[in-house]
C-alpha cells in the first residue's frame, strides 16, 4: 500500500484515539490491517522505485498539511497515528539505505506473508488517498 494512504489513515486513527500512546499503537495495527486488504504493489522496492520516491514525497506533504490543519489540542495524537501508521515500512528504506531491515526477520516475514498486491490497483490507492483526505478535510474543519 502507498505510505500516503497510511498517513492518512495513520490521521484518522489518531484523530479517533484518546491520547498519543493508543494513537501510535494503533496506528501500526491500522498499517497490517491496509497492508492485508487488496492493494496495488509490485514486488520488490527496486522495480517500483520511481513510484516510492513520489509517494514517498507525496506522504511527506500529506504530513505537513495534515499537521498544519489540524488543531493544536489533537495535533500529538494525530502525528503518533501517522508515526505508528508508517512505522512498519521503515524495512524499505532500511534495505534501499543500508541494505537491512531494521525489524526482526518474523516482523519482516509476516509484513511479506498478508501482502495482497496487484499491479493494477493504483486507481484504487487513489480513490482510497481521496477519500480519507476528504474525510481529514471535513474533520478538521468540524473540529475549529
Ligand atoms: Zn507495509
């Protein structure tokens, strides 16, 4: 799944978590969840690289407007449910920098085993990264 759409949904976990500790472990639950329903991927990180470093700068900017919209007494527990919600992907970059994942091989084998990728998923990512925008759009207007 594109790390946009565990921003996102990283945001809305936190939105909808008491306070930041829950936030955060919530937050990586909500990464194995999305990671475990049909998604677009293709395989290994070195064959969809151009689109990582889009996503990637993408998910920087979603962090960013996210953080800036959303009012000060929620902020922490929003960006914990984004930190936990990208969290489990930091294998990519650990392999693509430093050549290992910084996770135990049983994390990285079970984050492989509930992929459910398919090269002709991206207009579903983006119907997907669409709607939890709206849904953040909404919510932080709501909540000023
Ligand atoms: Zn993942």
């Amino acid at each position: 799944m594109l790390i946009t759409n565990h921003v996102l949904s990283g945001a809305l976990v936190g939105a909808a978590s008491p306070g930041p500790a829950s936030a955060l472990g919530a937050g990586v639950a909500s990464h194995f969840a999305l990671d475990s329903v049909p998604h677009w991927g293709e395989g290994v990180i070195e064959d969809f690289m151009h689109v990582a470093v889009t996503d990637g700068l993408v998910g920087l900017a979603a962090i960013a407007v996210v953080a800036a919209r959303t009012p000060r007494r929620h902020r922490l527990r929003v960006l914990a449910g984004i930190t936990g919600a990208c969290l489990p992907d930091l294998d990519k970059p650990g392999r693509v920098f430093f050549g290992r994942s910084p996770f135990p091989a049983a994390v990285d084998a079970f984050h492989v085993r509930i992929q459910r990728e398919s090269s002709r998923r991206m207009p579903q990512e983006v119907l997907v990264a669409l709607t939890q925008a709206a849904v953040l759009a909404v919510l932080a207007r709501r909540s000023r």
